[in-house]
C-alpha cells in the first residue's frame, strides 16, 4: 500500500473513532431536569430504546475501529499485497465487519432520528407531550449528536472504501479471470 493510502486510511480510522466516542458522550452524559407540575423530572438518553440502543452501538463501533487501527498499525502485514490464502481471508473479514459496523452504526442512527422526531412533534392520539417544548437543551443536544452520527457514518463508509481497495487489490487480473501467463 502507498503510504500516502496508508495514512488516510489510519487518519480516517481515527476521525471516526473520535467522532463515534464524542456522540457515545453527548449523548451519555446528556440530562436535563426540569419541574413539571410540583413533579421533578430528568430526561436522560435512556428514557428512549432508541438512543439507548444507539449510545451502545456507537461505543461498539469505536472499539472496534480502535481495534482494526491497533490492527493496521502494529500488525500491517497482510496490507502488503501478499496473495498467499490467509491474507485474503483476513482482508475479506476485516471488508465484512467494516460494512457491517457501517452498516448497524446507520441504522441505528436512522432509528434515532425517527425515535427523536416523536420527541419534537410529539403524538396526540397516544396523548405524548412534545419533550423538547419542555427539555430544549436536551433535544439541542441530542440533535447534535444526531448530526455527528451521521458524519461518522459517512466517514466509516469511507474507511470501508480502502478496506474494498485493500482486499480487491489481492486479486490479480490474470488470476481472476485465470488467464495463463503472456
């Protein structure tokens, strides 16, 4: 691999994990507490499945990003460009749990947002207030979260690009289409 390749490719493996940890703690350590009617009430990301859910699959994401840039760079070896078996297997699973992380890390993120809408507008048949009439900075909050979910998403999916390259680049021409020597 090029070291001008090599670079991104780490550089953007640790953007990604910053940006997966700084959404894991703001929404995390987001609360806010209000009094309602003589009541006192705390919302918090574990008051929705939803953000709850997604704090966790945002810390799964960047542990596993730390993980595979601990991988790339103290055990590169198989980015050399060796065709031997086991190389190809390794970078064919680290292009599948790449599209993988993308992949539930969007989707979570996705079901974030919807989840969150119903906080925004809120529901009259099923009689549920609008919590960011009552919580603004809560929702401002996780609203920015909601938008660095994405930027990470975006970012993963680039990862993901060099991880294809990594692995596509294994095979030759010659030996794909089992073309005999020229």
């Amino acid at each position: 691999m090029e070291f001008g390749t090599y670079k991104t490719h780490v550089l953007l493996r640790i953007l990604a994990v910053f940006l997966l940890v700084f959404v894991a703690c703001l929404l995390g350590f987001d609360a806010q507490t209000k009094d309602l009617l003589l009541v006192r009430k705390k919302a918090t990301f574990r008051d929705l499945n939803c953000l709850y859910v997604w704090v966790y699959v945002c810390s799964f994401a960047a542990g596993y990003n730390l993980l595979r840039l601990c991988n790339i760079m103290f055990f590169s070896t198989w980015f050399e460009g060796n065709l031997n078996g086991s190389n190809i297997r390794l970078a064919w699973i680290g292009f599948l749990l790449d599209q993988i992380a993308v992949y539930v890390t969007f989707a979570t993120n996705s079901a974030a947002v919807q989840g969150s809408s119903m906080a925004v507008t809120g529901q009259n048949d099923f009689q549920w207030m609008k919590l960011c009439d009552k919580f603004t900075r809560f929702c401002v909050q996780v609203g920015v979260a909601l938008l660095f979910g994405y930027l990470a998403c975006i970012v993963m999916a680039l990862v993901s690009c060099f991880s294809a390259f990594n692995l596509f680049r294994l095979y030759s021409p010659k030996r794909f289409l089992l073309l005999k020597g020229t």
